[in-house]
C-alpha cells in the first residue's frame, strides 16, 4: 500500500493521460508527443519504511510535454517552491502581493482573441507611453504572467485570458484598479477589429476588463492558493474540451485547434524582481531529481529510517501494477487502472 495524496494525484494524472491526452496528441499527428506523454510516470521512487512496510511516493520520471497532466502538475510545484518563500518575505517587509486578471470578449477562432490579448497587454506593458511605464515601474516592481484558454461558460467560444501575481510597495489598492480597469479598456477598444457578435451582428467592442484583488497572507495558505490559481495550467481538463471523466470522448476539433495556435507560444513570463525566476524554474523541472531519506517521517507509524525503492508502474494482463526493480523485479501492489494505448498500425 502506497499513501499520500500526491500518489492519488499522480495517478489520476495518468490516467488522464492515457485516456485522453495521449490519444488526442496521437490523433493530430503528434505521435512522438504521444508516446512520451505515454512513457510519462514510467519509473516511481517509492521510500519504504523500515517500521511498518508502508510505502511512500516520492516522485516520477517526466516527459516534460506541455499537454501532459502530470508535469503540468510538476511544474506548478516548482513555482510554488520558487515563488512562495518571495512572497512570504515580501509581506515580512510591509508589502504586499495582488492578483490581477486580464481578460477580453470571448470569440472564434482561437486565434482572434489571444492575438487581441497579447497586443492589448503589450500595449499596456511595453508602452511608448511614459505614464503607463511609470505606472508599472511604480507600482508592480515585480510579477508573473501566465496564459490559460478555455471554453466560456456562457458563450462556448474561446475565453484566453492573463492571470498575473504582482508584488506592490505601496497600499493605493484602489487607484490602481481604478487605473488599470479604465486604461485596460481603452487599449483594446483601440485594437479592436469587427467581430459578429451573438447576434449575428458586426461589432468594434472586444469589452476588455481587468480584475485585481489583494492576496491575504493571514488567510491559511493564502499565498500558496494564489500562487496555484495563477499558474496551474494553460488550459484546464474540462467537459468541453477533454469530455467529462465518465469516458467521454476528446472534443478533438477544439484541441486540434487549441494544440496548434499554442505550440509556439510562450505561457509564463516575469518581470522586475521576479526577472530570473523562469529561468530557475525551467531549471528546476529539468533537473534529474534527486532523492534522499533526510527528514524522513512514516506518516503511519512515525519510523524515522527507511530505504528508497526504484519500481515501474508498469502493466500486467492490462492493470496497472508497482514492479520493484530494486528487488528481481517483485510486484509489490494492487491492480489500478485498465490499459488502452493507441499505436500505429
């Protein structure tokens, strides 16, 4: 028996993988893609306490593709560890950190929103405008910007937009919205084209609205919850796109559609003092891990020694099961998921 919720986690993500990413990227062409999402989570390193046998997951080999769940997964982890500590000692110092949103009107194809996002923020960003660099030298010395995609709840078109993390100085919380909200929508009602609206109707207003609020870090995991809501995926495993998990199949024109207008874009960036924390996290990720038992804790029994197992989570007569590879290859767990991988004829 293996415990820990980052074992649950990790095994949903496979098999997340396996029954929709994987085909999916399969399906568009993307064949080499697909077999490393496949091979993604291949070998585990499991600590094995020494007191009672119980089994603790540590990690898993990545493939490092952009689609695939579980390094999705691990690459947000790495933000965490890299941003959190940053935070936490930037409010130790009487700042503070806001969330802010950046979005524009929802619409089809794909392409007509982002690009209108990403002009609009580069106007806001990179303005020849002296006021508007001022304003963001001044009041965001430091931040993130990440890029997540999805289906509009209401209007079922594509809904890009920012969330960003920005460190403040000062505590003029509601002159910057005031700022921002009110610029934000000039600028992309300036690049706006004509659009049809809902209506069938031409329309100029791509209706740009920005969201800040401020990020508690008295709240229980404030900082941590802000950090994973800002940079969790480029675009989440919904029904509308993925199906809904009972089976249901890829909206496969939608992620053909998403997996090629996104290939070559970039879906986080920093600023300031936050400058060289992409670099350091990309880093991070590529890095073989190492692991070791110091601080180990058995969370059942306590016991403070055990030994570090290196295992496959491979396949027997198509369930998922744990081989030992330390140990002549011994099964060691139960039966998981069902077995379904797409190869070529």
């Amino acid at each position: 028996m293996i415990t820990a919720d980052k074992w649950v986690r990790f095994q949903y993500y496979k098999r997340i993988n396996e029954e929709k990413v994987q085909p999916a990227l399969w399906s568009i062409g993307e064949k080499d893609q697909a077999i490393r999402v496949d091979r993604c989570g291949e070998f585990v390193k499991v600590a094995k306490c020494n007191g009672c046998g119980t089994k603790h997951f540590k990690g898993h080999t990545s493939c490092q593709v952009r689609w695939c769940m579980n390094c999705m997964h691990k690459k947000l982890l790495c933000w965490v560890k890299r941003l959190v500590p940053i935070f936490e000692a930037w409010y130790a110092e009487g700042n503070f950190v806001s969330m802010l949103n950046f979005t524009v009107r929802d619409a089809m194809p794909l392409t007509e929103p982002l690009e209108m996002l990403e002009t609009s923020y580069r106007a806001l960003y990179n303005s020849n405008s002296r006021k508007r660099r001022d304003f963001w030298q001044d009041r965001f010395p430091g931040g993130v910007r990440s890029l997540e995609v999805k289906i509009g709840s209401k209007s079922g078109q594509w809904h890009p937009h920012y969330h960003c993390l920005v460190m403040q100085r000062s505590g003029e919380f509601i002159k910057d919205y005031d700022w921002l909200s009110r610029d934000w929508h000039n600028i992309v009602g300036h690049n706006g084209r004509e659009v049809v609206n809902s209506k069938g109707q031409p329309d100029m207003d791509w209706n740009g609205n920005v969201y800040i609020r401020k990020v508690s870090e008295r709240r229980k995991n404030g900082i941590l919850q802000a950090v994973c809501e800002s940079l969790k995926y480029i675009m989440k495993v919904d029904g509308k796109i993925f199906g809904r998990d009972d089976g249901s199949a890829v909206n496969m024109t939608l992620f053909e559609e998403a997996y090629f207008t996104l290939k070559n874009k970039r879906q986080t960036s920093t600023w300031g003092l936050l400058y060289n924390i992409s670099d350091e996290v990309e880093n991070d990720f590529e890095e073989e891990e190492t692991y070791s038992l110091v601080n180990f804790i058995c969370q059942r029994c306590g016991c403070t020694e055990g030994e570090l197992l290196d295992m496959v989570y491979g396949y027997m007569n198509k369930d998922r099961v744990l081989f030992d590879i330390s140990n002549d290859d011994k099964k060691i767990s139960a039966p998981g998921t069902k077995r379904s991988v797409q190869t070529d004829n």
